[in-house]
C-alpha cells in the first residue's frame, strides 16, 4: 500500500493518472525564489526610480491622475490598481518591495502558500503600475501572469508540505499554455513583423552586440563564424515554433520540449543580462513535467517528495472548502484567461483582425491587472549598437562623464553579469538609444534634471559621480556608435562619437524638492531646464 503522496500517479478507478503534487510543490517553492529576486532587485532600486527624489516619483504620478479625475472612484483604482493609492511615501515604497521579498521567502519555505502568492501577486501588480517606464516590461507582466495562475494550483493550507490534494488538471493546462505561448509567439513575432535579419538567418550575427546589456560570454560568441550563428538561429526556431507544441503531446514529446526550451533559456542566460526573466521561463518550464518525471531527484528534501497522512476533512482555505466551487472559479477564471490570451496573441501578430466586441470588452477589462498578456521577445532585430553618455560641467567647456554601473562605458571594461538583477536604469538606456535624440524621452529629461539637482537617491544608481562637492551647472549627453573589438586587443569596445543626443541644459532658479513646487516644476520641465 503506498504512503499518500510517494506514488507519482494516482488510481482514479479507471485507471492511473500521473500526480502533480511534486511538481506543484517544486514549482511553487521555486516561483517564491523568483519573487524575492524580483522584490529583492527592486528594493535597492526604488528611491532613485519612482521615489520623492527619483526619476519618476509614485507619489507625483498618482498626483496626477487625482487632478485629472478629482476624487479616486472604484473605476479609477481598477485602472490604476496599486495599493499606493493609500500612501506613495518613500516608507511605503521600500515597504512593498521589502514585504514582497518576504513573501517569496516564505514562499519558497512552503509556508502559507496561498496568502504569500496573493500578496506578492498584489504587491509587484502595485509596483509596476506606479513605476511607470521602468516595470513595463513583457518579463514584468510574465511575473504577473504566472503569480496569478500559481494562486490557481497552490493549496490554501499552513504550509505546502502537508497539502495531499491533487492540483486540477484544467489549471495545470492553463500554465502549460503559458509556457506554449510565451515560446511559439516570439517565434512567430520574428517573421511576421518582416525583420530581414530574421529571415535571412542572420540575426545572431548582431544580437550578441546590441542586445541591452551584454556579459562578456557575449563577445566571445560574437567572434564565432557565420555558420555557427546560422546553425544557432535554425536552433532557436526549433525551440520557439515546434518544441512548443510538444507540451501537449505524450510524455516522451513532453519530456523533450521540456529539454529543449530549457536549454534554450540556459543559453540566453548565459550569454545576456535580462534580469530573472529566464529564470522564471524554466520555472514555468516544470509544469510540462509531471511526478513520474520528478521522483528520482533524491536531493530534495523528503517532506518535499513524501506527504504525511493528515485526517480525512476538508482542507482548511479558501478554495479546498468545497471542490465544486474551487473548480468553478478556477475553471471560470481559466476560459476568461484563454480567451483574452488567444485575443492578445492575435492582435500582437496580426494586428487588423477583427476580435468579437465580447472578447474586445473582456480583454479591455483584464488589461490592467497585467496578468493576461501576449509575448514576443525580440520580434526586431537591432544591427548597430548605439550608447548615450551623460555629461556635467561647471564651465561649459570642461565635460566628465558619469560612469553607469553596468552599461557599457569605458571601452576596457569588461562587461559583467548583472543576473538575476536587474538594473533598471542601464536597461533604459538601451532603449533610449533608440531614438535620434532626447526630446520625446521624458523619463531621460527628468533623469537630467535629477543629476543638476544632485538628487542622492539617483545618484545611488551610478557607479561613478564625477562632482561629488556639489552638482554641475550643466548637463549634456552624447551619442556614440559601440561595437565589439576583435581577438588580440587589450579592449573590449571601440567607439565612434555620433554627436549631441541632448543639448546642454541648466538649472534656472531654485526647486522646492518637498511639496507641491516641486510636483509643478516636473510638470513643466521644459521651463526649468532650459537649453544654453
């Protein structure tokens, strides 16, 4: 007779059916890991991006949208849903992320599964709407998206070991689709967006270069030979247009889409910085797997792989109360997500259909809890590498640069892992090369005016400030075209200068940095920083 919970396959009368309790557990613990990372990275971030002497300040941003409304109705805090609302202080931000983190701690213990995913789900949701620019990316919404399915299949017990319910497949099937779509999208994105360089095969022959923030593995693979990055290309079209489909086969075809998207991510790791993005992708991975997939892996520890008897009650929480109800908002939930996914999914590929007005409004009412979202990881192929480097003087004539923590800057640095971190600030920058220059880059304005300012807190995200005194009367910034040098030279970048990317701005009059003044001199930027 088999201990409850050793067995990785249940007897339903009509047969075995492969557990998930293992896999649940596994999977679950290690998401906590990824929150932490998550809360973690942003903690020793928040003050110089969205707090009172940051970037972006939270607090202005709801200000705003106050003003704009007048009062906050219930329809307003649906689309912004933060719980800042209450308070947006400093305290209040470094509170989040730091709860956060505690959460995805407790998490990854296996305590109080279910209330540790709703409040790190609530907080990171809270976060990325205050924040604005700098969480607005696909890996932020992934987060979102997985916390929510996650809160589907964790059981609402005291702690995860002792859960001896078995996950419902339906929800299992809904982080499958996740993972089906997170991969076969942004392989469809790279065709049909038309980027040459995807078609032709050629796109590794640039992405080592000009990807954000590359590692020094990056120049290493960016020296190999035109076949290798042809033959890798061809690799990761396997990967991301016919593995994926191999989720949904038997379990010999799951098992090898299972190797294959991992590797895939493995590699990506290696060779870029992209925060926990990729780490979380092999997360999501093990819901491919199921126990019968997991049971040899002796180094866990026994209260992971065994569950003790526990009396035969109803389990105590929200959803394992009753099994009807539970399966009824689960599986509620689940056809909205599918739904509103497959509409999502379209409309990022093909753009010009026409969705049913039903979807249409399902869609529009999911959209700001970022928890339903489409993806496409790379659907444009960037060939040159393009770097800003920011400038202060005291004269006008005599220019230092401030030196970033991890962008490339000096051509002899070395480029470093940054993972699982993520550096907010340097990712921006790379974005902001995009554009010819700095005019439409609010967020690139403030950073400026922020430095005039010699606002501590975002001076905390440079590596190197070059007026530690007192902060320059200037500030300009300048375009340089980067690229890789080849073997045999004692550096790693050469540079060619591009011209101004903002003009030199100063500071005029004095700025009241602790109140409404200074809400209406961000308001009004252009007449506080003015060109020389």
């Amino acid at each position: 007779m088999h201990e409850p919970g050793a067995s990785a396959e249940i007897d339903h009368g009509q047969g075995t059916r492969p557990s998930h309790r293992l896999m649940r557990s596994i999977l679950l613990r290690a998401l906590g890991l990824v929150y932490l990372t998550a809360f973690g990275s942003l903690a020793v971030q928040v003050d110089g991006l969205i707090g009172s002497r940051g970037i972006l300040p939270a607090a202005d941003y709801l200000d705003r949208v106050r003003r704009i409304v007048g009062t906050v109705p219930p329809w307003v805090i649906w689309h912004v849903p933060t719980v800042f609302w209450i308070d947006a202080t400093d305290r209040m931000l470094n509170a989040g992320c730091w709860v956060g983190a505690i959460a995805g701690i407790l998490l990854a213990a296996g305590l109080l599964p279910g209330p540790c995913l709703a409040v790190a789900w609530g907080l990171y949701l809270s976060l990325t709407v205050v924040a604005q620019d700098f969480l607005s990316f696909q890996w932020d919404m992934l987060l979102l998206e997985s916390g929510l399915l996650a809160m589907l299949i964790t059981p609402w017990t005291r702690r995860l070991a002792v859960s001896k319910d078995e996950p419902w497949r339906p929800a299992i099937w809904l982080f499958r689709w996740l993972v089906f779509r997170l991969m076969f999208l942004s392989g469809v994105v790279k065709l049909a967006y038309g980027d040459r360089t995807w078609i032709e095969w050629r796109a590794l022959d640039y992405h080592y270069l000009t990807q954000p923030l590359p590692t020094w593995t990056s120049w290493f693979m960016y020296q190999l030979p035109w076949w290798f990055h042809r033959a890798s290309v061809g690799l990761m079209f396997y990967a991301e247009l016919i593995a994926p489909f191999f989720i949904f086969g038997p379990r010999v075809l799951r098992r090898a889409g299972f190797v294959s998207l991992v590797l895939l991510q493995l590699l990506i790791l290696s060779t870029g910085n992209y925060g926990c993005f990729n780490i979380l992708a092999i997360v999501l991975c093990l819901s491919v797997l199921d126990d019968r997939d997991l049971g040899a892996v002796e180094s866990l520890p026994r209260r992971w792989r065994r569950h003790p008897e526990v009396p035969d009650r109803p389990a105590a929480g929200v959803f394992h109360a009753w099994s009807i109800p539970r399966r009824a908002v689960v599986g509620t939930l689940g056809g909205v997500l599918v739904l509103v996914t497959i509409a999502e999914g379209i409309g990022e590929v093909w753009p010009e259909t026409e969705i049913p007005w039903l979807v249409d409004r399902l869609v529009a009412w999911t959209r700001p809890l970022r928890s339903a979202n489409s993806y496409g990881l790379f659907r444009v192929m960037t060939t040159d590498r393009k770097e800003i480097t920011v400038e202060g003087s005291d004269d006008g004539k005599t220019w230092k640069p401030y030196r970033f923590r991890w962008k490339p800057g000096e051509l002899d640095r070395r480029p470093r892992f940054a993972t699982p971190h993520m550096p907010r600030l340097d990712w921006q920058m790379w974005f902001a090369a995009l554009a010819p220059n700095c005019l439409r880059q609010n967020w690139f304005i403030a950073f400026e005016q922020r430095l005039l300012e010699g606002s501590p807190a975002v001076l905390g995200l440079l590596r190197e400030n070059p007026f530690p005194a007192r902060p320059p009367r200037y500030i300009r910034a300048r375009l340089s075209l980067y690229s890789f040098t080849g073997p045999g030279s004692r550096d790693w970048w050469t540079s060619r200068d591009l011209g101004l990317y903002c003009p030199p701005f100063e500071l005029r009059g004095s700025l009241d940095t602790s109140g409404p003044g200074r809400s209406a001199a961000l308001a009004t930027l252009g007449g506080t920083l003015e060109r020389r």
